[in-house]
C-alpha cells in the first residue's frame, strides 16, 4: 500500500479558561462516572490540574483563570461554562439544579473581561461540552444535556453552519467525551457513541477521521485538546495517541484521573476563548 505523505503540523497560540479545582468533590451523580460513595483526593486534583496548567503555558497558550465558587465543585470544567466563537459568548444553561449557579458565575467574568457580546443561552446547553468548533462549522451535540432547540440559537448567534448530532451512550453524555478537535478539519471520533445517522454525518463530513476504540474512549481518550500540533490527553489513551502520532501529531500524555471520578478530563477542564481573526490573539 502506498504510504501517504502526512501533512506539517503548525501549532497556533490559544486563549484559554480554567477554573482551580479548590471545591472538587462528588457529592452527587448526575453522570455515569459519578459515585459519591467513592473517595476524592481533592488535593491530588489540584496536583493533576496544575500540571495541565503549566503544560499550556509551557506550549506558549494563554490560559487565564475564574476563581472556584465554594459549593460548585464541577466548576473545574470550564469547557462547560460557555462556548466563545469570533468573541460572541454563549453561556450555559445547565441541565441539572447542581451546576446552575455556574452560569452566572462564567457570564459575570466574561461581562469583566470586557466582552461586549455576551448571551445568557434560553434553552439548556452546557457550553464546549456539546458545542465543538471545527474551523467554519460547530459540531453540537445532543441525547443527554444539550436541548436540540439549543442548537439554533448557537446558529443566530455565531453565524456559522451548526451540525447536529445524537448521543446514545450514557457514559459518553457530552459531545467532548465522544469527539476531539484537532485542526481545522480535522477531528477524531467513538463512532458507537453516535446514532446512526450521526455516523453518517461524520463519515460524510470527515471521512478519514481517526476512529477511537472503546479502551480508550472509556479512559476519556476524546476529551482531548489540540491546538495544531501539540494534543494533549489522557495518558491512558495509548492507542489514540499512536494513531495521532502516526499522523503527524504529537500526543501529550496527562494525568487527569482524579479529575475523571467527575466526569471529565482535558477538554473538560479547558474552554476555549476564540477571537475575531481581524482582532488576533490576545
């Protein structure tokens, strides 16, 4: 078989979000991954967080902070506070009464930091959990959090195709554990976590898609973020990170195990803030 040539990867400087995880805990279950009955070492958390942290500064990315609210301890995943695109924010409406108070909280520092297109979401969507950007289109999920009325009004507001897609799998309840970012048309995908007609949908969209295994979308191997180049994921997901490898990226292995007992890893933990390409970086 003849070898294709991969292409050269560039990495881009982001601007991103994070939120401490001083108040993590799992005190409930509101996902399959929840089990209040099991131990949180909210200490080692932290430890785990910060080293996701310093590895973006590290990368040259921009990453600012929110300051945690005590009594929201699923506040360390930013990704589900908002979805920014060309500096339009979309704030969250929360599916469950536990995270509501998180909204609020992610639109008043957006509010401060001096964005003046800042929308409180009418129907319920938890952000870059089910919105995921891919160059001039957003991926938006639903099944299990995100209303499909919510994908309209991401539509208005952002002014860009939306592409809707069903979940089926409970333990994959987000878009951003069953789907990954990697470039501008670029993604990687667990095809058995999407109804059949939004396999179709991928398969249309994106046909040579770097499929996942179940092994490694159960150790959360998709909520991974690439800025290019460089993407950065839960280091159990050894076969992802060989395919990934394989085409020309280079997979950055973290530790966010703690952080998994809520439901979330990498991507989770990081929301994008996506400027206008006439205003750059910032």
């Amino acid at each position: 078989m003849h070898e294709q040539r991969q292409p050269a990867r560039t990495a881009r400087p982001r601007h991103y979000l994070m939120c401490r995880p001083t108040y993590f805990a799992v005190d409930y279950c509101i996902n399959p991954w929840m089990d209040p009955a099991k131990p949180v070492d909210t200490a080692l958390a932290v430890l785990q967080w910060e080293r996701l942290y310093d590895l973006y500064q590290e990368l040259g990315h921009t990453v600012e902070l929110i300051e945690p609210v005590p009594g929201l301890p699923d506040m360390v995943y930013s990704a589900n506070g908002a979805t920014v695109h060309d500096d339009r924010v979309l704030v969250a409406n929360f599916r469950y009464a536990q995270r509501a108070a998180e909204a609020p909280a992610y639109r008043a520092w957006f509010e401060k930091a001096g964005h003046t297109e800042v929308k409180a979401a009418e129907h319920t969507n938890e952000g870059e959990g089910d919105y995921l950007v891919v160059g001039g289109r957003v991926l938006a999920g639903t099944g299990f959090r995100t209303d499909p009325a919510a994908h309209a009004e991401a539509r208005e507001l952002f002014g860009v195709p939306v592409i809707s897609l069903t979940l089926v799998d409970p333990r994959f309840y987000h878009l951003d554990t069953a789907l990954a970012v990697l470039d501008d048309d670029e993604i990687m995908y667990y095809p058995a976590a999407f109804s059949e007609d939004s396999r179709r949908t991928l398969r249309e969209l994106f046909p040579d898609a770097i499929l996942a295994d179940e092994a490694d979308a159960e150790v959360f191997g998709l909520n991974a973020v690439s800025d290019g180049l460089n993407v950065l994921l839960p280091q159990a997901a050894t076969g992802l990170a060989d395919k990934l490898a394989a085409r020309g990226f280079r997979p950055v292995g973290v530790d966010l195990s703690e952080l998994l007992k809520g439901g979330g890893s990498v991507k989770c933990c990081t929301l994008e803030i996506r400027h206008r390409a006439t205003g750059g970086h910032r």
